[in-house]
C-alpha cells in the first residue's frame, strides 16, 4: 500500500508540518518565486518571523532562499513601516492601514522584477503575515496576483487552561499540564516554543496559565517568577499570560482578615499585587476570575454585586492597562439570610442544598441588573450557552441583554461532554451555530459574533475564549483530530466570518495531505461529526445526562446528586406523560430572557425548531414531528442515526490509508473504534431509560440493545480522566 511509504507521524509538528509540496506545476511557481528574502530583523519578533519563513519555503520548497536587500529578482519581502522603507513606501503608495495585529500580502511587479510583500503596521502583523503566507504554500494556492488584506475582528483571542499547579488538567483529556511548575523558571522546554508558534500561526494572542477554580499560590512571589518565564518565551509571538485570581486571595496569602471588595485594605492588597505583577512582565494581560459558582469564593459573600468585585480588580488593573475577565458560569444557590454572613469572613452556598429555580435562568438573573454598572477594562466572560458546554445548547440570553457591557465568548474546545478524549467531534459547526445566531438585540442581523466583536454596541474592548484541549501528549490533544479544535477556535476567533468547511479544509491540507481524494472523504467525516455526536447522545434538544462528576457516558437516570441541578432527571423531566423541561411562560419562563422575535422562534412546540425541542417545552410521548413520525419514534431515529453516523466516519476512514502515514492512520481507526462503541453505550443505554416511562417499543427496524437497563445503571468508572485535584 501507497501508506507504507509514508513517513511515520506522531502529530507533534500539528498543521506547521512544512513538509515539499507535491503539485509539481504548483512546486515550480513557488520555487522560481522565492528565491530571495528581505527582513530586517530589528526585533525579536521579526527575527522569529525570518527564522519560520525560512523554515517553512525550506521545507515547502526545498530551496535555502538568499538575503538580499529588496532589490533582487524573485524576493519576499517582509516587514513595517519603521523596520524597512520599503515597506513605508509601499504602504503609503497604497493608502494601506493593516491596523495593529493586520497585515497585507500582495505580490508585485515593478518593471521585470517580481517580488511578494508581507507587510504590517507592527512587528506581530508581519509574524501573522508570514505564517498566512505559509499557509498558502501548505495548502497548494497560486501565489501569483496576490493581494490579501487582513486584520482579526476580536480584540483579545485568548486560550483558557484549566491546568493545576500540580499537573493535572481539569477536564483535560490529552495527558498532564504542558506547564512544569516544578522546573519553571529555570528549565524551558521546547514545547513552550511550540507552543506559541502554534497559538501565533493561527492568531491567538493570549493564554490563560492556570485554572478558573483558582488557587492562591500562583500570586506568589515564587510562582510570579515561573509566570514571567513563559511571558517572555511568548512575547516574541505576540502572545500575552493571564492568570486566574482567587477572590480570596488577601486572605489566604496576604494575612488580611477579609476579602470584601469594598474594604480600604483589600483594594491596596490587589494594586501592590498588580504592581508586582507588573514589575515583572510589563506586558501582563489581566485576571481570568470564577467567583460565587461551584464552591469559588466572591462578592456575594460580604453583601457586594458581582460588578464591586470584578471593579475591584479593573481598578487594581487599570493603570497597567490590564484588564478583567469576569465570568458569567454562576449557579450557586442563594445563601438565605440566617446563614448570611458579611464583613470579615464570606460563607459559601452548601454543596447539598437544593436549586429552586431553573439554572438557565441565573446568568441572567444575576448579570443582566448590573448592565453598565462594570468598569471598561472588563469583560463578562458568557458561555456560549445558557447551561454548560452541551453538545447543543441555544445562544445565552445574556448576549441579547446587556448593551452597555462588553461580553467575551467563551467556547469549550476539550470535550468535555463531547465524547471527550476518544471521539472524533470537529467543534466549528458549534462555534458558528452560536456566532451567527442573531440576538435581535437591536432588530434582525443582530449575530451573537457582532456582540462579541463590539460592532453592535461599540465596545472597544472585545474578546473570545477557548478551554484548551492541550496536554503534554505528543499529539497534544490526545485524539489527532482535537487538534482541528484549537486550530478552528483560532482561525474563527481572527475571522469568524470564515466557513466551517473552508477551515477544516485549510487544517487537513497542513495536517495530512492535498490529495483532493483525501481532502473531499475527510472533510466530510469533519462535517458530519458533531451532529453524529449530538444524536447519539442528546438528539432534540436533551441536555446534562452524562454521568455525575467526570461527565463520562450516560446517566440519565441519575436522581441522587447533591443538588437538583446536578441531575439529569432535573434536566430531561421524562415522566409516563413525555419528556423535555419547560422553559415557556407555563413553565419556567426562561425564554422570556430572550428578545421577543427569538422567543417565537421557539415558543410553540408545534413550531420550534425541533433542535431545541425539549430545550424548551415538555412533549408528549405521541407528539406528531415534522418528519410524521411520533416523539418516540424519533428519538429512536435520532439516537439510531447517531451510532450509524459513526459506523460510516469509520468506513470512509478505512479508505483513507493510502494518504495518511500508518502511525496516525492506525491510532484515528483505533479511537473510531470506541467511538462507536460509545455511540452504541449512549443509544442504549439513554433508550432503555426513557422507554421506561414511554412504555413504547423500539422499532423492529432498528438494532436492539444487547444489555439490559441495570447492566447500564451498574457500570461504574473510578478513574475517568479529566478530573484532577487543584493542590
């Protein structure tokens, strides 16, 4: 087989493989065009631009182009206004303003002399011109009659890790911390280059070090000297550190008796900390911060608002320049006021009380109040839905109703409930589902992506967040096709208008091969993967029915969690009269969050988009659906079309070996092995269950379970990964 004679990969080098291009036509346009290079190294981030165009036509082409001037025949020219007058007059004859982080690639002819030019206002923008440029070689395009002309629609492109200072990776599925605290500051690991190659190839400008459920240790002395380690590995690739803070932070490390975001002593304890902060890494980004949500300290617990404790840090923050990420993810259930106390000391909601309301609801609820009441150095980090991170969710009302706060996106890339490490699921499909939703905040053509990118209510400050799927696992994402995640967070997070076809295209001609045979079967298997997913575990709008803790396959039957909001039964509501929560007027009236003209969307069940079918009403058994089938009949459709989703990504892989070298090949039929598996465990099991208050026959058409519903319910995992401790 053709594969035999492939190179083995382990997918370490990701989509930056720069391996020679195999179009012999395209090989000898790219050959004859670059042989000379002009880039005035004037910075550490224009030397790390000459040394990957280097490395990258190298590779591509097989040539070891020569410097020159820009005078030569045949060049590459690179740079600003300030590093090459070239370039000045370049972009002066044209008018061209590329903006801060934008850059334009053009290709010219003066006279008999051909030459590309990469240019930029700034340093990092020739850095993202280049590696565009790359791209262009890597996925075959005609380099002739070029003019691209790009900058990113979002402020801050941050990456969020929810790594542990002792190595663990809070729903992590692809190996320890890429950060090795223990050996920080001294020891700098390849990877951390990498690293940020990786983020700058794509556009992501920022990273989060360590995990949203906080600890106070990484704010001190020691840790600080560890974090400006990796700032000034990332700062060539134009990539900023955020750290998250612990709300309580003065008190645990600071020797103060309380943590009240009012209180004279706290607001000095947080400026000397940033001043520290910043005497250490000038260019320090800000605090990614969880307060009042799953056990994390906050405001809430001395009285104040959610908006005094993310302006306490702002102004702490302000004069840097540095700004506050202030999430949205709150469901803690409200202290009553015997047990409130206030002042010195805070008192957490218990882990075993009972959630009175629907959780949907409480983002809104507790934020919406405070709509302009935040300094303008924050951002309220929203999830892109209202629950957590579902395989569906419908866009959080919150990006419809708070127009003078600047709201951040925040996506999940790790899978959490998403099949997690073993499941191919290709997640740009959900990205844009929730980007293009239109809010109709301010009429139609309201998307959710110009909420975030500040177009709509003229934010100057925008951002987007991703949950890293990234471990210190060759591959780095553990599934080779998670890698497809980061890429696709970083591809639309610089340009959201983007496709999500065009993008997994772009990724699979780095990633594998150009073979448009290759090309056309696995983007296809791409396409389809997230819907397959959505099937076979939560098809029609189902939500939250993994297993308690490590969210680890099925359990919808789960009804023993410490607080009604952590059961599935909570969620799903199945009785013998049908299935679904709610959430109209005769419910909990969580649609009434929405803008009118999106609540009609999904008012009447007879109408709504039966994606969010049980999102939001509760249907009965016998409902007639669009396609005539019944309710039941359906959902055994659905979960059945799932596992069947899966059967054929695995045979359409099976083809492939011929363009993929063995060693990835052979580890992606492995894991679409135990995709199918679990996409059989998921069918099954979930149908077993609600058959028991259907009291309905799964069609004879379809494939039976082989297990019964206790064999389901006794299954038992003790060491699901994904769930580390924060020490």
């Amino acid at each position: 087989m053709a594969s035999l004679c492939l190179k083995a990969e382990n997918g370490y080098e990701l989509w930056m493989r720069y391996v020679r291009v195999q179009n012999p036509v395209l090989l000898k346009q790219y050959q004859s065009a670059l042989k000379y290079y002009a880039i005035q190294t004037t910075s550490a981030t224009l030397s790390v631009a000459k040394n990957e165009l280097l490395k990258g036509i190298e590779g591509l082409t097989g040539n070891r182009i020569n410097e020159t001037q820009g005078t030569e025949n045949n060049s590459i020219i690179a740079g600003t206004p300030a590093s090459s007058a070239f370039i000045k007059r370049f972009l002066d004859a044209g008018n061209y303003h590329p903006g801060k982080e934008g850059y334009i690639i053009q290709s010219e002819k003066t006279g008999s002399k051909s030459r590309i030019v990469i240019a930029a206002d700034n340093d990092i923008g020739v850095l993202y011109g280049v590696f565009a440029f790359l791209r262009l070689l890597q996925t075959e395009q005609n380099i002739h009659d070029l003019f691209i002309e790009s900058s990113p629609k979002i402020q801050y492109r941050i990456l969020n890790h929810w790594d542990n200072l002792n190595r663990t990776v809070e729903r992590g599925y692809a190996g320890a911390s890429i950060w090795n605290w223990h050996t920080l500051p001294d020891y700098i690991d390849q990877r951390y280059i990498d690293y940020a190659r990786a983020n700058a190839s794509v556009g992501i400008n920022g990273t989060v070090l360590t995990n949203v459920n906080a600890n106070s240790l990484t704010l001190t002395a020691p840790y600080l000297q560890k974090v400006k380690a990796l700032a000034d590995v990332f700062r060539p690739y134009g990539i900023k550190v955020f750290l998250t803070a612990k709300f309580s932070a003065p008190e645990e490390i600071g020797g103060l008796k309380t943590a009240d975001p009012l209180n004279a002593e706290v607001k000095n304890w947080w400026r000397q900390k940033c001043n520290e902060i910043y005497a250490l890494i000038p260019d320090f980004g800000g605090f990614l911060i969880k307060a009042n949500s799953e056990g994390q300290p906050g405001p809430q617990g001395y009285g104040r608002t959610h908006a005094d404790g993310a302006n306490l840090f702002a102004d702490a923050l302000a004069p840097h320049g540095g700004i506050v990420m202030w999430r949205a993810f709150v469901y803690d259930v409200r202290v009553q006021n015997t047990n409130e106390h206030f002042g010195e000391g805070h008192q957490e909601a218990t882990g075993n009380a009972i959630a009175a309301e629907d959780r949907f609801k409480q983002a809104y609820d507790e934020f919406k109040p405070l709509d302009g009441k935040f300094r303008k150095n924050v951002l309220l980090q929203v999830k892109n839905g209202p629950i957590d991170f579902q395989p569906r969710e419908p866009f959080s009302p919150l990006f419809g109703a708070m127009p003078q706060t600047p709201l951040m996106m925040e996506f999940q890339l790790t899978q959490e409930y998403l099949g997690q490490g073993t499941h191919l699921v290709y997640e740009a499909p959900l990205f844009k589902e929730c980007l293009d939703a239109d809010t109709y905040a301010k009429g139609s053509g309201s998307a959710v992506a110009r909420v975030i990118d500040g177009s709509l209510n003229d934010h100057p400050v925008t951002g987007i967040a991703g949950v890293a799927n990234i471990g210190n696992d060759i591959n780095w994402t553990g599934h080779p096709f998670g890698q497809a995640n980061w890429y696709a967070f970083g591809r639309l997070a610089w340009d959201y208008h983007l496709s999500s076809a065009q993008v997994a295209e772009e990724w699979l001609r780095q990633t594998f091969s150009n073979n448009k045979i290759f090309i056309a079967a696995a983007q296809k298997i791409m396409l389809a993967s997230r819907e397959a997913v959505v099937n076979y575990m939560t098809p029609l709008g189902l939500h939250h029915i993994m297993g308690t803790g490590h969210h680890y396959g099925p359990a919808p039957w789960v009804d023993n969690a410490g607080r009604a909001d952590w059961n599935p039964v909570y969620y799903h509501k199945a009785d013998a009269a049908g299935i679904g929560f709610d959430r109209t007027a005769a419910g909990s009236n969580a649609l009434a969050q929405y803008q009118p003209e999106v609540q009609k969307q999904w008012n009447n069940r007879s109408t709504c988009d039966e994606k969010y079918l049980l999102w939001f009403h509760h249907v009965p058994w016998s409902f007639k659906m669009n396609t005539g089938r019944s309710l039941w009949d359906e959902l055994c459709y659905k979960y059945n079309a799932g596992v069947d989703s899966v059967r054929w990504m695995r045979e359409q892989w099976n083809r492939l070996n011929a363009y993929v070298d063995a060693e990835r090949f052979t580890s992606i039929k492995l894991l679409l092995g135990i995709q199918e598996k679990e996409a059989v465990w998921w069918r099954n099991a979930c149908l077993l269950y609600f058959q028991t208050f259907s009291k309905m026959a799964i069609p004879s058409k379809y494939e039976q379970p082989d297990k019964t519903l206790t064999y389901y319910k006794s299954l038992k995992f003790l060491y699901a990964p994904g769930i580390g401790g924060n020490l």
